[in-house]
C-alpha cells in the first residue's frame, strides 16, 4: 500500500498548534467522573481514516518535532492542574517509535491507574531511550524517565465465532483461515482467567515517559 505524500506544511503546522491549544487545558470535571483522559494525534494528515488506497503517513522533521513539544507542552498543563488535586494520579506521554501518529498524553485517577500501569507488557531485553529523540531539546527529554515497552496488536481466540455467527460458511472459513494464517507469524499466547487465549504480535518499541518530579 502507498503512502500518502505530504503537502501543505504551513497549513499542518498551523492546524499542530491549533490540536495543542485546543487540548493544554484538562477537563477534571470529566476526569473525575470517568477517571481517564487522554490527547491523541488529531492532525491531518496523521489521523484518522484513509478513504484513498494509501496509507497515512508518518510525521517527519520540523512537523514531528512540532507535535512533540505539542505533547510536551499538553502534558506539563496537565500535570499543573493535576498536583492541585492533591491526590494520586497516573500522567504519562506515550512515545510509540515506529508509529509516532499513535504517540498520545494519557492520564487516570482512581481505580483507573492500576489499568493504565498494566497496559503494555515488557520486553525481554530492555533497552534505554536515546536522548537525541527529533527535535527535542535534551534537556526537556532529561527532565523523563523513560520506560521501554512493547507496542504489540493483539487476536484473542474468541475473535472467531461459531458458524452460525456467520451469514454463509464462505465467510467463516475466510475468517478462519486468515486467523490460523495471522498465529503462524511470531507472537506470544496468554491465557486470561475466564479461559480465553491472547496473542500478542509485537509491533515496535513504545516508550512511557514521566516527568521526574511528578506529584
């Protein structure tokens, strides 16, 4: 699939301030009735569906290094209005390396931190995070602790119904094949406590930061 090309970088950059203006202010009133909150990449053309046979593209140079301090800047926002609740609270930055589109500020108060604190599994071989990341003064990325986790995309053994779940047996065997096809790749299998089996396909790396005076 192709990628899609770029244009029109002042009207990006613009709309990049516009997304990081839009969300520097957190709704705690929202916060504190569904205890999570969050701040995807909604910049065209880095978000959102295709409609074209292509795939969207990744942020590259300057536009990257835009949406970066624009996490930045989110994040510290959040974290001012966040220690004035006097409370515990989970505030990370989530840098996925391949796919830096995905990248988000995600916060949670409540029983919603223990979610987000198991969110990502761990990989056998920790790496550091280099402090040279794009366009980012150093000591901004210093002023982080930066964890290494898996960006992974998973299958779950119920994804696969019965044949009467289908309209015709063609379309069931379709899925099913395309499923047993997927668990020849390389993954790793979990099962959960109501029996279900996981299959996680690693993606890349993804690197949770936390400011290290965090409340």
């Amino acid at each position: 699939m192709k990628t899609k090309k770029i244009r029109g970088h002042n009207r990006i950059w613009k709309d990049i301030e516009k997304w990081k203006n839009a969300n520097l202010k957190l709704d705690l009133e929202n916060l504190k009735h569904r205890e999570r909150d969050y701040v995807k990449i909604w910049v065209h053309p880095f978000s959102g569906i295709s409609l074209t046979n292509s795939q969207n593209p990744e942020p590259r140079g300057e536009t990257k290094e835009r949406i970066l301090n624009g996490l930045f800047d989110i994040y510290e926002n959040w974290k001012n209005q966040l220690d004035e609740l006097n409370e515990p609270y989970y505030l990370k930055i989530w840098l996925f390396e391949s796919s830096f589109s995905k990248s988000q500020v995600v916060c949670a108060i409540g029983n919603s931190i223990d979610f987000y604190n198991t969110t990502f599994n761990s990989p056998e071989n920790v790496e550091e995070f280099k402090t040279d990341f794009v366009g980012i003064k150093k000591k901004r990325i210093e002023n982080f602790n930066w964890e290494h986790k898996l960006d992974e995309d998973f299958m779950f053994s119920t994804d696969i119904g019965n044949p009467e779940d289908y309209e015709n047996e063609k379309e069931y065997l379709e899925d099913k094949k395309w499923f047993n096809d997927r668990l020849k790749k390389k993954h790793t299998r979990k099962t959960l406590n109501d029996g279900t089996e996981t299959y996680a396909f690693e993606l890349g790396k993804v690197w949770i930061g936390e400011n290290k005076n965090v409340g």
